[in-house]
C-alpha cells in the first residue's frame, strides 16, 4: 500500500509515531522503504552530506530531481518529500515551475523554509502538496542555534505554525527547538509535526541517514548513532587493498578458466 497524507494523518490522530528519514540513493530508499519507514526525505542536506558542498546553499532543484529519481525506484510504499532548495523559490512562478519539476522525478510533496505565504499559496493553488519548515532555518541560518528558547521567539513560532496551516500546508517540520514547544506546536495543529532536535512530543522524528549509519563523522546531540560505517568502511577498503596488493584477491572462486582444448591453439 502506497503511503499517503490521509495514512500520516490517521498516525497523528491515533497517536502512533510517524518514521522519517532521508535517503539519497536507491539501495538506501529500498532498506528503508522495506522496513516500512513512513517518509523519505530527500532534502538539500545531500549538498554537504552527499555532494561534498560547503554548504545547503549551494544545492540546486537539478541536484534534488537526480537524488529524487533513483529513491523514487527505490520506493514502493513509503510517502517521498523533495525539499526545494535555497534560491529555488524566490518568486511564486519559480516556485511552481520547480516545484513540478520535484513532483515530475518522484516527489509527493515539497518542503520550503519559512513563511513564504505567497509563494506556499501559489503551489497550493495548483493542487501541490507543501511541507512547512520552522526553527532553525539551514538554508539561512548557517549558525546552528536552538531558535525559540525565548518568550518572544517561541511565540513567532507557533504563530507562524498556524499561519502555515491555516494557508493550507499537509505537514510540518520543526527543527532544532525546546522540547516543550515542539509539543505545544504539535498540540495546536491538526496537521503532523516531523521533529529534528525538537523533543519528544512531535507527530514524528526525521533525521539524516548519514548520521544514524555513521557514515559523516561527527556527533550530533539531535542524533543517534546506530552503525559506524566510517570504521566499518576503511576496514573493508584497507582489507581490499592489502588482498590486491599480495594477490589474495581474486581467488580460483572468483575467476573462469578456458577449455584445454581452445587454449592450446592460443599458446
Ligand atoms: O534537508 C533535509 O534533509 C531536511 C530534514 C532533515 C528536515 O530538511
Ligand atoms: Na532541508
């Protein structure tokens, strides 16, 4: 069964928890899709995380339409998000133009940061589904700063939460804010809440894959570590180096021999 808004919706209501994660590849959308992950995400953080940028700002909608394309093989069930990348959105005509674009190579939905209520009006005008994004803002905010700890930021916040929804947006995501006003938000809108660092009390929790399998070296509070791919991976690269290099590798299983008979004539 295909996964879709009413699916997450009735995870909202029934208080079950909805599983986000991103993924880039389509090996990666497979194992995820397979273990029933609800969203995959594929978002601009594949511009430092994947691509080697310095920074979200450097990721465009080509980059997102390409990682778009192989998840999208790679899914069966689980409900895709494409995020609209930095620049990719200034105008309400641009933001419709890329916007079909992400929906044309696989997304279901669009995500974009901040209250662009005329640009989010536009898409939902035509019938897209939009994703908000509130709390820290990467692709403006290059520090990483816990937003609305204070009366007054928090109280933007949630406004700003309900603006979003009264504008018609399917879900939204929330990042790097205290727990309790990821719950408060949470409580106050009927849509799901996707949290990354924002609590326990979100609709559900996303975060990026690359910091879940360990494969970017760094440790982040927001983030679990489940795999050491960094160590895992030189292991294997240097075991297959050094098999090369003293002809272990390959072996007599791993080569094909020609008949006696053809190879004589050769000789
Ligand atoms: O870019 C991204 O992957 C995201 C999520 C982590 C929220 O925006
Ligand atoms: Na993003």
């Amino acid at each position: 069964m295909k996964k879709d808004l009413s699916y997450l919706l009735a995870k909202k209501q029934n208080h079950q928890k909805i599983v986000a994660l991103t993924a880039y590849d389509y090996p990666t959308a497979l194992l995820e899709d397979k273990t029933g992950v609800d969203i995959i995400f594929v978002g601009d953080s594949v511009g430092t995380n994947i691509l080697g940028y310095d920074s979200e700002q450097e990721v465009t909608v080509d980059d997102i339409a390409h990682h778009l394309k192989a998840v999208r093989r790679g899914v069966s069930q689980a409900y895709i998000l494409g995020d609209l990348p930095y620049n990719s959105y200034e105008t309400p005509e641009q933001a419709l133009d890329n916007a079909k674009k992400l929906l044309a190579h696989g997304a279901d939905i669009v995500k974009l940061e901040g209250v662009r209520e005329k640009v989010i009006k536009h898409l939902i005008d035509h019938d897209i589904k939009v994703c908000g994004h509130l709390g820290l803002l990467p692709q403006t905010q290059q520090q990483k700063r816990v937003q609305g700890k204070t009366f007054e930021q928090a109280k933007t916040i949630i406004e700003d939460a309900i603006a979003l929804e009264k504008l018609g947006i399917s879900m939204l995501v929330l990042e790097l804010i205290p727990e309790e006003l990821g719950q408060i938000v949470t409580e106050k809108l009927s849509i799901p809440t996707i949290g990354i660092g924002s609590g326990r009390f979100t609709d559900g929790q996303v975060l990026i894959v690359n910091d879940i399998l360990g494969i970017t070296p760094r440790k982040l509070k927001l983030a679990k570590t489940y795999q050491d791919y960094q160590t895992l991976t030189a292991q294997a690269i240097q075991k297959y180096k050094e098999d090369v290099e003293q002809n272990l590798f390959p072996t007599e299983e791993n080569v094909w021999h020609m008949a006696e008979e053809e190879l004589k004539h050769l000789r």
